[in-house]
C-alpha cells in the first residue's frame, strides 16, 4: 500500500498537537512543511481515525487527490468554508472539499475528505460536517 506524503503534514500536526511549538516535517516525497502551535489549534470539536479504518470509497477519493483529479464532482477541489466552526480556524482558501463517494446514495452523499493545504492534514466526515476525524495515516 502506497502511503501519500500528506502523511507527512499528518505527522508534524500531531506533534505539534503532542508537544508544542513550531514542527518541520521533511521528506524526499514532500517538502519540510512548518505547523502552527497546539495553542493555535481548536481542535476540541475533532476525532481521529486510522487511515485503515476509513471506507474504501475514501481511499478512492485520497488516491483522487494526491494524483490531482480528475474528480467525480464539480465541487471537488472546492475551497471549504469552515462555516460549523469545527476545523481549526485559517484563513479562506486554506481547506478544500472532496466527495467521498456513497454507496447507493441517489446524490453526493454526507461523506467528504477535507483538506488542508499547507499543513497538508486531511479530514473524514460521515455526516456532512457535523463532525471531523483527522486522518492518521500511522496506524
């Protein structure tokens, strides 16, 4: 299985949520990326879950997004507006929306990938944004 180097953003997040202060991540596959402070994370309202245990149709949609499309939806690639409050705050532009496909579901579906560009983190909601869990791709 081929793990996506936004596994790297991934990574520092959660050291930066663990213990503090500015994390560079750094890879061959990936740029070093600095993460903001715990402090600056509002992260109360966000689970996680292990890459393994998303659907299938999210690995579909991952693959999708590190190979840069084509997506199934318009709205895919969309800037997400964060407008619930659930995700960390920043500015407009920093997350996007993906459609996570639904089995038997006449529309889009609740299922989305959420992400955010610079710290490269990505987010699972099953219920249209009701709720978050932070993708680790680590376990």
């Amino acid at each position: 299985m081929r793990i996506p180097p936004r596994m790297l953003g991934v990574t520092a997040l959660a050291a930066a949520l663990l213990f503090g202060g500015p994390v560079a991540a750094s890879a061959t596959a990936a740029p070093a990326t600095p993460v903001a402070s715990a402090s600056s994370y509002s992260v109360t309202a966000v689970g996680d879950i292990c890459y393994s245990a998303l659907p299938s149709q999210a690995h579909d949609t991952l693959d999708l997004i590190e190979a840069g499309g084509p997506y199934p939806y318009p709205q895919d690639g969309t800037v997400f507006q964060n407008r619930e409050g659930e995700l960390p705050r920043r500015s407009s532009g920093y997350y996007h929306e993906y459609t996570v496909v639904t089995p038997g579901s006449d529309d889009r579906g609740a299922r989305r990938i959420v992400t955010g560009e610079k710290s490269q983190e990505d987010y699972y909601t099953a219920d249209h944004y009701a709720s978050f869990d932070l993708v680790d791709y680590g376990c």
